[in-house]
C-alpha cells in the first residue's frame, strides 16, 4: 500500500509540474554525447515517426519520464521498514543565575517599643509590593513599596489578629488573611473586610497562607481552634470559587495546617502536623482524598515550594521533586551547606534563593553551588519575592527584633 501511495502520488507531481518538459531539452544535450554514431534529429525522428499519433507520442513521453523520476522520487525518499522520527524542537538549556546584584537596604520607621515581623510578601511589579505580618499593633502589620519607599499603609486593617499572609493575581485583586480566619480584600484603592472562616465547633480559625491558581480558584490554609492550649485543634482548607469561601472537610487526626501548594497533576501538597507537635507529615490531596506522602520522621522542617513551574518539597536540606505520576524523586541534597528552611523565591533550577543557616544572610544557588550573595549578620530571612531583574526580602533582626526589607536589582 505504501509503494502504491507514493508512486502514484510522485506520477501526480511529475505531472503537475511537467517534469518532462525540462527533461526532453536536457535529453538534446545529452544523448549526442552518449550517442556518437549519430545525430540526435535522426534518433528522434525514429522514434516519432514509428509513433501512428502525434498527440500519442507526446502522452508516451510524458507517461515515460513521469515513471522515471516517480521511481527514482520513491526509491530515494525512505527505505522499507524505515522509521522517520519526528524532528522535536530541542529545549532551551537553563542557564546558571546571575549574582551581580546592586542592593538597597530599607529599614521600616517603627515607634520605639513596637514590632513588625513581615513574614509574607507579595507584590504586582517590582514599583508595587505589599508586606505583612504580625506586630504588636495591627496598624504596623501591613506596608506597602512604591518602587521608592516603603510606608505603612494607615487605611490598614484593624483586627485583633496578626496579619499573616497575603496573596493576589494584580493590583487590584489582593488576599489578605489573619490568625483570626479574618480575610480582606484590597480591590486597587482601599482594604475591605471580605469574610471570617469559621468550622464549626471552634471558635477560632488561623490562617497560615493564602495561595491561588486564579481569582476564581484561592485557598486559604490553617488551623481551627478554640485555644491555643486546647489540644483540641484541626486542620482546615477553605477555598474561594470567585464569590465566596467554603470549607472543604478535612480528616480530624491533622491539627495544623501549614503550607498549600498545586502540583502540575492537579494533586495538592500540604504540610501538617497530626496526633501530636513532633509528627510532621506532608499529605497529598487529590480534590477527593488525602494520603500521606511522608510519615513519622519528627518534627524535622517540611516545606512545599514551586521551582520553573514545578512542586517541590524539602525535609531538612533535602530537596525532593514531585512528579507528575504522584512520585516523588531525590532532586538536591544541601546536607553540608548553609541551605536553610525552604527556597524562598526561584526562576529556575539554576536560579533561586535560601536563607542561611548560620544567620548571615541570603544565600543564591546558580546550579552549581550555594553562595551567600548578601551579608547580613544575625539575620533570618522570613519572606522572598522576585521578577525578572529585581529581588525582595524581608529580613528579621535577631537580636533587635526589628525587620528590614532587601531589594537586589540585576546590573544592566
């Protein structure tokens, strides 16, 4: 079937383009070199006057250099039982990530006696970041960067409650949750009170993050308690559908709820804590149900991320990669290094940052090592954010307990 395919295709093309009216002129020039006898009128002649019809004589060429070059087109463009590969397109190579920053260093003016810990950060573009976080005065929990200063935002939200983490799609499309289930939105111009998640039977609901795919697919993770020192506690999960936030039943034995992320399956990954503090899990959960990733190795520090658009997880300062089957491979091992906690903000495997072990500041890796790009002595890193050129981090003073914000921009 195949020969019968391409040689009445290739008869087709020949056709088409009249091959042979490019082949009979060459023909002049060519048989009298292989024909010396004679010339080539007379050779023409014979064959054309033994022909009964002009009109058939010129079909018989046609026909007759049409299957010459169909045969040798078919014959020459793949051998039986060959198989043609498709040509893929090769994939970019990930280039290592630069490290030659130019850093600026904001210190928050914060009255004497008073704190702010910016634990979470997010922002549109590098000229309009928010952070936030707890502080001994709800008014000093929310600041905002305008591309020149930082500022604490004075329409803020007044709660109780610590802010606790934030989290938008654009300007004008901003998350903001509490410690207690209080949720605010900011829609370009001024903060609102949007919500507060409650689960029934507790009277309280901290939110530890906010994270989301869309503006009509957001999830809020946490805690569901009644106090602090009440062991009677459960983790919770509500998700936000474009118009309002509805729970999502969770098994009873988690009691904390830490960190949300979506793999590229559609599988979730959230870290937890169950029976008691010093049983960490990371838990799987496919929309329906949950399952332990990883079980009972203490209370060492989980935390999910995303790298290039894939999920990450880490126990310790092993870096694992979750795959698309619902397995999970050994990526990176920074046992030995000053790799701390989790990767704060990342563009690629080869490009992003962590915080130091040793509280010396923000440590880059670039695929090939771990460097600290930042000095910064008796410092812990709590939040990262980055674009294309510029970086942010919010820094916690050990000793002074005061925070600072960092911005590395690329050099030109």
């Amino acid at each position: 079937m195949k020969f019968i395919f391409f040689f009445f295709f290739s008869l087709y093309l020949c056709h088409k383009l009249k091959v042979y009216e490019f082949v009979l002129p060459l023909a002049d020039l060519l048989f009298p070199t292989f024909i010396p006898w004679g010339n080539m009128k007379s050779v023409k002649s014979f064959f054309i006057s033994n022909l009964t019809v002009k009109c058939y004589s010129k079909i018989s060429l046609k026909i007759i250099f049409s299957i010459i070059i169909s045969v040798i087109v078919f014959f020459y463009s793949c051998k039986e039982g060959e198989i043609v590969e498709p040509i893929l397109p090769v994939p970019e190579e990930i280039k290592p990530g630069r490290r030659d920053y130019v850093w600026k260093e904001y210190n928050l003016i914060i009255p004497p006696g008073e704190n702010s810990l910016l634990s979470s950060i997010w922002g549109a573009k590098p000229t309009d970041i928010w952070a936030v976080g707890p502080s001994s005065l709800s008014q000093l929990g929310i600041w905002h960067f305008n591309g020149e200063t930082w500022k604490n935002f004075i329409d803020n939200p007044t709660s109780t409650y610590g802010q606790t983490c934030i989290w938008g799609t654009d300007s004008n499309n901003i998350w903001l949750g509490s410690g207690g289930g209080i949720i605010w939105y900011y829609d370009g111009t001024s903060w609102n009170y949007y919500t507060q998640l409650k689960v029934n039977r507790y009277q309280n609901f901290g939110i530890q993050q906010i994270w989301g795919v869309s503006k009509n697919e957001i999830y809020a993770v946490g805690t569901a308690y009644n106090s602090y020192f009440n062991e009677e506690q459960l983790g919770g999960i509500f998700r936000f559908n474009g118009s309002e936030w509805k729970q999502i039943e969770t098994p009873k034995q988690y009691l904390y709820f830490f960190q949300f992320a979506k793999s590229i399956n559609g599988n979730f990954l959230i870290t937890a804590l169950k029976g008691s503090v010093d049983s960490t899990k990371l838990i799987v959960w496919n929309g329906k149900e949950f399952r332990e990733l990883f079980s009972d190795f203490g209370f060492s520090p989980i935390n999910v991320f995303d790298i290039g658009g894939k999920t990450y997880f880490n126990i310790a300062k092993r870096i694992y990669r979750y795959e698309d089957d619902g397995k999970y491979t050994l990526w990176k091992d920074f046992t030995g290094t000053d790799y701390y906690s989790k990767v704060l903000c990342s563009r690629s495997e080869k490009d992003f940052f962590v915080g130091s072990w040793s509280l010396q500041g923000i440590n880059h890796y670039n695929g090939n090592d771990i460097e600290l790009i930042y000095y910064a002595p008796n410092t812990r890193v709590m939040a990262g954010l980055i674009f294309e050129k510029d970086v942010f981090f919010t820094l916690l003073d050990m000793k002074t307990s005061s925070t600072r914000v960092v911005h590395g921009t690329l050099k030109e």
